[in-house]
C-alpha cells in the first residue's frame, strides 16, 4: 500500500545517538495491524523534501509489537546500521499544564576559554526502566548562574498524569560538536516540585564520574533551583465547542495564471467532462465536510483571488466567488462547490498571487471577537503555490496571530512550495519587521502527498492533516486570553 507521512520529530544536530522529545498520539486499535514505518534522515537544508536529504536507515513495525514489548523495552535495528528504540504508552485523561522556571548556581565551568553553555533535558521513568526525554531547555550563553525560561508543559506529557513517576533532570554544556558535556543529574516528581520553591526544590546536581575521581571532597557541580510552579487547568477544544463556540469558515480560491486555463486537461482547474473532481475541488470537499459540522448556520463566505473579474475585467485579489458582493455566503459544501464553478465560467486567471488581502479580510471579522470567546475564525487558501506578496502575507500573519483566527493553506500541483514551509512557522516562530508572531496559526499541506495508487486521494487522512493543528490552536488562543469554557446551556 502507499504510505503517508504522520509526522517528524525535531532535528538533533551533530548526534549519532539522539534523543528526540517530539511524541505522537496515535489512536491504537487493538483488532487491526497498525504498521508503522519509521525513516531517519540527516537534514542538510531547511528544504521539507525528504528526497533533498540522506537517507539513514529505516524500519517498520507494528503498533501491536511496539505496544507488547515495552516492559523489556522496544528496539528494532535500521536497514542501514543502527537501532532505534521506541517508547509508547496509553495517555492519561489528565487535562492540566504545568509552568515551571528553574535556575542554575555556580555550575561547574566546562569550557577552556569561558564559563560553561548550560542548557537541561527532563526525561521521565519508563516501564522498561530506562528514561525518555520530555523537554529540552534553551542554551543559555557563557554563564554557570543560568536563568531559563519559564516552561509550559502539559502534565501528561511531563509524568502522564503520575505525579509520583520519577523525573532526571540533566544538566549539560552545550559543545558545538553535539559532544555535549554532562555537568550534572539528579532525580524529582512532580510531587515534590508542586511543593513549591524552598529548600526542598533545591538539588545538588552531581557528576558521578567526578564523584568518583574526588571521593569525600566532592559536593555537587552546582545546583538547580526551583524559582516558579504553578498547575493550572487544560480545557480541551470540546469543551469550547460544547460551551457554545463557533467555528467560522472561509474558503479562499487561487484563480491565477499560473494554474492553467480551465479548459486544459492539464490544468489544476481542470473541469473534466466525466465529473472527476480536480484538486481544488478536492480540497474543499475533504476539509469543508469535516469543519462545517461546527458551523450552526453552515454559511460560507467563500473569495477568489488573482483574476480579471467582470464586469469591468479589473484585477483583483479579493473577490466573492458568487460575483454578486450583497450574496457573498454559500451555503453548505454544494453552494461553494456551485459557486466556485460560477467564478470559473465568468473570470479570467491573471496574478498576482497575493494572499494577504484574503488574509486580512478575514482578519477584521476576527478583530471583532479579540475579547468575546464565542467565535473562532479558519481560513482555507487553496494554491498553486507562486506567491508574490511574501513579505506583506507574513505581516499579515503576524498581526493576525493575537486573533481567534488560524490560516490553513493547501499547495495543489507540483510547484516547489518551501516558501509555504516558513509560513507554517513549523522550524521556527514566523516574523516580519522585527516582530514575532504571538502564535502559530498556519498549517500548510501538500495535496500530492495525499494521492493514492489508481490516482485516487485519500481524502480522509487529507482532511486529517489539515484540520489536526486546529483544536490546539484554538485552546492557545483562548489560554492566552484568560478565556474558559462557557457552562453548556
């Protein structure tokens, strides 16, 4: 069969043996064989595309096995020399975040020349007795009284709910060699560390090697101290949408040049005589049927932009897709589908491609709601992928990252899409002028990643992609803005 990508870890640099923290949640379904195919590659470039990158080895497996063997531990050898080692566990129904800040004092000094580059891992205890890492701190720069940021984690993934599972925290010396140097361990629970700053959350961090070698002169190699915990409540995006949330969405069409004339076989907009849908149309069926269950009325505003509209034939880059500005809703998945199909017939592709009036237009919907949590706005681009407003998109997106609002862009064609890659902010916080975006809120997906053999598209593990980051979009608005849930009336 064909497999489709569920998702990547982050990158370790300069490491033969890496630990990654990046988990995923996988529905586990005890009456089917779930295999799963785990690839390893070393990242050359910011480039998305695994082909542009060396291929270090793979294996494949099943949920079941992974499952069964984690009291003695799950390990599998790579195709290309290697092993790797996999942890799985049921997830808790524990719904709370913890916020954590620690400090560091008089660390031992690892480097020649300078103090020490001190950054920590949290790993937690496994059921095979060995550890996996949760959390991976900043690096703080030639210092050995380091002051970390303050840490959000949600406390299943910290501890998986148990407050009393054993947690090492491992304190090290950034190298740029990726040797990094252990400065120090020592072991906790959330239990204790709920106690709260004081003397019983300052831990003596001990090198055993050096404990070792120095015997009864040895005290510790510096200490880390608890300085902030708090634990507070986590609702889930369910609990927004059963308190009365609306979820509002909009389409935004590319009618661009670059797509193809409609009337080609070979173009994206194709209309094909024997009703196959093209990809645009694919796109709006597989995302519009899942999310317009969350919208009561299911009335769409739906645009089109980069196209000669009538009747003057001026170009424009944010249109109704009914032509008619007093009807701009369609209703339910047909209406945009009939609607789309009129645009088609009535403009002419042109360009630009300029994604941020779309962008902003439903920015000002969004702007109303910044203190009422009741709506939630989604915009769907769908694209071709040849951006020509990068700059003016990315402020766009920036601004509109403290709105209810969340942007999903699905690239159609075989165009080269890294420029989508920096707006999904995925390898880092998206900026424009000097300023972050307050959150991520893009989501970007390749359509062609989703094509099954017999060129039919998988539009359920599509829609999937698409909507996964959405519910935890939502609840980072909402905490960000002190909003909770709204009793069900």
């Amino acid at each position: 069969g064909d497999w489709v990508e569920y998702g990547r870890t982050e990158k370790i640099e300069d490491s033969h043996n890496p630990k990654w923290e990046t988990k995923f949640v996988i529905d586990y379904r005890f009456e089917e064989r779930q295999i799963l195919k785990l690839a390893i590659y070393d990242i050359d470039s910011n480039n998305a595309r695994l082909d542009d990158h060396d291929f270090l080895g793979q294996a494949e497996f099943s949920l079941g096995e992974v499952m069964a063997q984690q009291s003695k531990g799950f390990v599998r050898n790579l195709c290309k020399g290697g092993k790797v080692f996999v942890h799985a566990e049921e997830l808790s129904s524990n719904k709370e975040t913890v916020q954590i800040k620690f400090e560091g004092q008089d660390l031992d000094k690892k480097d020649l020349f300078g103090k020490s580059d001190p950054f920590f891992e949290i790993s937690r205890a496994n059921e095979s007795n060995d550890y996996s890492v949760v959390y991976r701190s900043e690096v703080i720069k030639n210092t050995l009284d380091p002051k970390w940021k303050t840490i959000s984690l949600e406390v299943r993934v910290l501890c998986n709910g148990d407050y009393d599972r054993s947690l090492r925290f491992d304190v090290f010396d950034k190298d740029g060699d990726g040797s990094h140097d252990l400065i120090g361990s020592f072991q906790t629970n959330l239990r204790r560390l709920i106690k709260g700053p004081g003397s019983e959350n300052i831990y003596d961090c001990i090198n055993e090697k050096k404990r070792q070698k120095k015997g009864s002169k040895y005290k510790n190699s510096g200490s880390l101290l608890l300085k902030h915990i708090q634990i507070e409540p986590n609702p889930s995006f369910l609990e927004f949408i059963q308190g009365g949330l609306q979820v509002n969405f909009t389409v935004a069409i590319d009618f661009t040049g670059s797509n193809g004339r409609p009337t080609d076989p070979n173009s994206l907009h194709y209309r094909d005589p024997t009703g196959r849908p093209n990809q645009y149309v694919t796109a709006i069926q597989a995302v519009g049927e899942i999310i317009q269950d969350y919208d009561s009325d299911k009335q769409f505003p739906c645009l089109g932009f980069g196209a000669r509209i009538p009747p003057s034939g001026e170009v424009s880059h944010e249109f109704f897709l009914t032509l008619d500005s007093s009807k701009p809703f369609c209703s339910g998945i047909e209406g945009i589908l009939s609607s789309y199909y009129t645009s088609l017939n009535n403009v002419q592709l042109y360009g630009p491609t300029n994604f941020s009036p779309v962008i902003n237009h439903v920015a000002k919907f969004a702007q109303v709601y910044q203190t009422d949590p009741s709506n939630y706005f989604v915009l769907l681009i769908i694209t071709d992928g040849i951006i020509t407003d990068f700059e003016e998109t990315k402020n766009a997106l920036v601004n509109a990252s403290s709105l209810p609002m969340s942007v999903i862009i699905v690239g159609v064609g075989n165009e080269d899409f890294s420029a989508m890659e920096i707006l999904d902010g995925d390898n880092g916080r998206l900026q424009s002028n000097g300023q972050l975006a307050k959150r991520d809120i893009v989501q970007f997906v390749e359509l062609r990643k989703f094509v099954q053999s017999g060129q039919g598209w998988n539009k359920a593990l599509l829609a999937k992609a698409v909507l996964a980051e959405i519910p935890s979009q939502v609840c980072s608005w909402m905490k960000s803005n002190g909003f909770n849930p709204r009793p069900r009336t």
